[in-house]
C-alpha cells in the first residue's frame, strides 16, 4: 500500500531526532513529506536526500522551552494558526507523524481539523528533570486525547510516558536505527592523519560527541581527564544548537581553571562523526540526565570503539554492562576516568568490548529495522 505521511518538526538543526528523520523520510522517499517550523541545516539535508520538504514558520511558538511553565497566550495562537496551515495540507494525506513535542501539539490540532490520524514519535523523556509538570501534563493529556499511537524511541521513553499518565496501549517501542555504511567506510585504518592533525602529542584520546547542553554532561568529560596522565587528551564534539552559548563559555573556563586548555579540543559542529571515532581510542557518553536513547552510543560501538557510557534513561537497551561497554554512574567523573584507564591498561578487552558492541548494534540498530517499524505502526493507524 502507498502511504501519504505529513511529517513534521518544528526543529531546523541537526540532532538526534532530526538525523534520525532524514533516515526515516529518505527510506520513505515519495511516500513522505516534511514541514519544518525552522529553516536551517536540516531543510538542506533532506532535500540533498530527494525528500520533499518546505518550511512553515512557527511565531511565537518558538518561545516555549521544555522547562516553560505555561505557554504564552501567543505562543497557543501561534500553534492554532499553523494548525490551520498543516491541516490544510493534511487534507491530501493519509496520516500526520510528529517527531517532536511542538510539532505534536500543531499535529494534533491539525488532525482534528482536517480528520486524520496522528501519530507522535516521542524522543523525549517527559517529566522531570526533562520536562516542567505542566508540559508534560499537557503533553500526555493531548497525546492520551488526539493521538493514535506513540512511537517511543526506548522502553524509557515508553515507560516515563505511561509514568506521566500516557495510555500504555497507544505506545509502540521502536529504537533508533543508525546506517553503519560512514563506519564501514573507514573501518580498516585508523586515520592517522587526523588524529594527528587535531592531537598530535597524545597518547590516548578519549571523545564525547553530541550538542552542547548541561545535561549531556561534557563537563563530567573534562572533569574525568583532570584525573588522567598529562598524555591524555578529550575531543569534545558539537556545538551548542539551541542557543546554550553560556554552557560553552563555562566548558572552556572550566577546562582552562584545570589546566587543561591544551589538552581539550572543542571541536564545534562536525559532520565527519565516523573518522573522527575512528580515530579516537575511547567514546564517552556523560549525560547527567537519563538518555531517552543516545545515537552516539551506537554510533561509538559501529565505529568498533570502546564505549563508556552514562547508565540511565534507555542507554542499558543499548549498552550491555561488560558485554558490549562499560556503563557508569551518571555524573560521576571519578567512575568515568577510572573506566577509562581500565580500558587503557587493557587494549585487549578494550577490544574485545568494541568488537561485540560493534556486532550488537549492527544487528540490532539497523536503519531497515527502524523503518519498518515506522511504517508497521502507520499500517496499523490506517489499517
Ligand atoms: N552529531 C553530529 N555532529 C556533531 C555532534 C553530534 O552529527 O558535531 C550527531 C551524532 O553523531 C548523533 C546526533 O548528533 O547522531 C546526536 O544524537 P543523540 O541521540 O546522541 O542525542 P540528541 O542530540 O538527539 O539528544
Ligand atoms: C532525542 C534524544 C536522544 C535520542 C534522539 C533520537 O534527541 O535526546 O536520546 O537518541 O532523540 O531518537
């Protein structure tokens, strides 16, 4: 059967959920469009895909935060008027498919208007320390009312919703699916080249990836290479998408507080995530905060690394402890840096945990598995 998806974000940049998407809508090619509320990287991306995509400015519905205790009068006349637009659009298709919280609200209210099923793929964990109380009240309150079902992207994620008071029954797990073809393509050698380039006088580099935020916990990261030989050096990788320049500037003060400006590279945005694990000797996740999934786990394991990683929210659906990486207590540098050194002291079960992780994610997230159950949960909404 040929399906005709609205899809919508209301997010320009490229995170997780968005890299996630692009995969999502390229399988889908004509079957899928994507209106996003924000003009930015993410539009070129998938149009450079072949995907259909336009923008639809938001207003002032891009004042309400996560953490917004109510939204402003404007910002739910903002959401109305999109509606409207998107529901216009949505009268030539055959199902709604959100893939974040604002693009849920405008969802829903679209496919009341133009009658058409919603789904939301849900990314997030609602609730604290995520989320205030009345965003997520308001969140599941609309969900358990005008969805049809929810695609979580962890049983985390499942479970915070059903804990928040989402109906069980709506919710269908799918994790996230990452393609290993950039990790492929550089597996056999390390690039030396790079490494060199960035680090030439280290040892042992050890790398976080993912955007600039407190609770992804990149402070956690130079705190545990404080607690490492001066041969050890950190490439933080990312930038600050949504505005958290101040976290930045408190990550390079605390970096040069510790005298370690020389040893940590900020290397800002990047889209060249594969070498760089590649050439990296260990891959750290740090959030402080649960995970609802974390792509950059399974993208350290397909980069055949050693992975340590924050254990918390949906990370333990990815990271068997000892098996396939070692996980650590959120927030505790101590555990990270002595994690590290573990795998340092030992290249062979540092190896021996890259190489099951890499086997674990490359049959467990592929991008084929991800998409079919997209599409499996849209089968069911029409069926
Ligand atoms: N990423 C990237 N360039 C960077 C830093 C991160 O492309 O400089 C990618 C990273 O490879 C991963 C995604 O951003 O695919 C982050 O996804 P994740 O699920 O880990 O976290 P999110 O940002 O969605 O919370
Ligand atoms: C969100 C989450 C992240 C997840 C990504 C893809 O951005 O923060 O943990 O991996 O979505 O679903």
């Amino acid at each position: 059967m040929t399906l005709r998806v609205l899809a919508l974000d209301h997010v320009g940049v490229l995170g997780g959920a968005e890299l996630s998407l692009l995969d999502i809508a390229s399988a889908f090619g004509d079957e899928m469009s994507v209106r996003l509320f924000v003009d930015g990287p993410f539009r070129d991306a998938l149009a450079n895909r072949g995907v259909d995509v336009q923008v639809l400015p938001m207003g002032a519905l891009a004042s309400v935060r996560k953490e917004s205790r109510t939204p402003s009068l404007a910002a739910l006349a903002a959401a109305w008027r999109l509606a409207e637009v998107v529901a216009n659009e949505a009268a030539s298709a055959d199902v709604l498919y959100a893939n974040s919280q604002k693009a849920f609200v405008v969802a829903a209210l679209a496919g009341r208007r133009a009658r058409r099923p919603v789904v939301w793929h849900l990314r997030d964990l609602l609730g604290a320390p995520h989320f205030s109380a009345l965003n997520t009240r308001g969140a599941v309150m609309l969900a358990n009312w005008l969805a049809t079902r929810v695609i979580a992207n962890s049983h985390a994620t499942a479970d915070a919703f059903v804990r928040a008071g989402g109906r069980r029954a709506l919710v269908r797990v799918v994790h996230n699916g990452v393609d290993p073809a950039p990790f492929d393509a550089v597996s056999g050698v390390a690039p030396r080249a790079l490494r060199h380039s960035l680090s030439p006088d280290a040892a042992y580099v050890m790398a976080v990836f993912g955007r600039l935020h407190e609770w992804k916990g990149q402070q956690v990261a130079i705190d545990a290479l404080a607690q490492l030989p001066a041969e050890c050096a950190l490439w933080v990788v990312g930038a600050p998408l949504f505005g958290e320049l101040a976290f930045e500037t408190a990550l390079r003060e605390q970096a040069a507080r510790l005298g370690l400006t020389a040893r940590v590279r900020f290397l800002g945005f990047r889209n060249d995530i594969a070498p760089l694990m590649r050439a990296a000797d260990v891959i750290v996740h740090t959030s402080t905060w649960p995970e609802p999934f974390g792509r950059v786990i399974v993208e350290g394991m397909l980069a055949c690394r050693p992975v340590v990683a924050a254990s918390a929210g949906g990370v333990g659906e990815i990271v068997t402890h000892e098996e396939t990486g070692v996980l650590v207590a959120p927030g505790d540098a101590a555990a990270l840096a002595q994690a590290v050194t573990a795998l340092r002291a030992s290249p062979a079960r540092a190896a021996r945990l890259a190489e099951a992780g890499a086997a674990h994610a490359r049959r467990t997230f592929g991008v084929p598995a991800m998409v079919d159950g997209v599409r499996r949960v849209l089968d069911e909404v029409l069926a």
